[in-house]
C-alpha cells in the first residue's frame, strides 16, 4: 500500500493540462473521447440496401406488348423492342439435358425413387450423348451423377425426394420444350 500514491481522475477537457501529483509529477491521462460522429439514420442504406430507392424506381409506368416494353414518361410512350433474353442457371441446373420425350418421361416416373431419375439422365448424357449447357458430356454427366447422390443422401429429411421429382419434372419440360421449338423451325421451313 505504500509507495503508489497516484490516483487517477475522470479525463479533463483537452485544453487543460494533466494535474501534478504530490511528488512533482504529472499522471498520464486517457486521451479524450472523440467527438460524437454523426450516425446514420439509415442501417439499411450503410448495408447497401436501398429500399427507398428502388420503391421509388419501380414506380414507373410501363407494360410489356409482343417483344416490346412500352414505358409512359411526361414526353409520351417510349418504345423499346426486346432483342433477346437469357436465362442463368445454377451448376446443377445446367447439367439437366435435353432427353427425347420418352426418355424424359421415363426419367420422371423413375425420379420418385429419389435420384434415380438423375442417376439415369446422368448415364444417358455420358452414354447416350445427349446434350447439356455444359461445354463437354462429362462435365454434365458429372454434375449429373452428384446430384443423384445428394438426393440420396438427403431423401431421409424429404429434401432428396423433393428435389428428385422437382428435377424430374425440369427434364420433362427441356424435352417440351425442345420438341416446341423443333415444330416451330419445321413449319417455318414448309411455309
């Protein structure tokens, strides 16, 4: 208890210098606190997220007619043709291939064994040479292959299952899809 007479008081304003102590000597002082920094009233905005904005930016006029936006401004109705869209899927959604009918509906009615349906589309990419949006067979195959896995592994919880008859179902509507457009290119070539 002896020899340590020092006892430290509440920070003073900047401007006023430490106090001397008993022995002639000054007691080091925390520096101040900084002044208060404004906080922002908005955490979303700090986070990115600008509700407002968009509100205010999905409050214009406009319809979609035939490949074409029609957008109402004070000027008038602005036109813009749509030249194309693209759609961007997933790894695993990339590997579902485009089957002929039968075999799409066969994949379908084997997908409520959950990944069995995905396990044979697999096979018929690798073997059948059926094509995927990946660039090589194997790689679709692959992907193909794990997600049959996957859906075994988690068919216990449901969520295999579900996804088996969900992907399922996605091979089927390619393979409509497909054969649409097919139908399409062979009535614009008879007329």
């Amino acid at each position: 208890m002896e020899g340590n007479n020092e006892v430290k008081e509440a920070a003073p304003a900047a401007a006023d210098p430490p106090p001397p102590t008993g022995d002639g000597e000054t007691v080091d002082q925390p520096p101040a606190a900084p002044a208060h920094k404004k906080q922002p009233k908005d955490w979303l905005a700090v986070g990115g997220i600008g509700i407002e904005k968009r509100r205010r930016s999905s409050n214009a006029s406009y319809r979609i007619e035939n490949n074409k936006v029609l957008i109402d401004t004070p000027d008038g109705v602005q036109e813009l043709e749509i030249m194309g869209s693209k759609d961007r899927h997933g790894i695993f959604r990339q590997a579902v291939p485009v089957l002929p009918m039968p075999l799409a509906v066969l994949c379908l009615i084997l997908s409520f064994v959950p990944g069995l349906g995905t396990f044979v589309a697999g096979l018929l990419v690798l073997c059948g040479g059926f094509s995927t949006e990946y660039p090589s067979r194997m790689q679709g195959a692959c992907w193909n292959l794990l997600a049959a896995l996957l859906m075994v592994v988690l068919a216990p919880i449901l969520v295999g299952l579900i996804w088996s008859v969900q992907r399922g179902v996605i091979i089927l509507q390619e393979s409509m899809k497909q054969n649409i457009e097919e139908r399409e290119a062979k009535q614009e070539e008879a007329a």
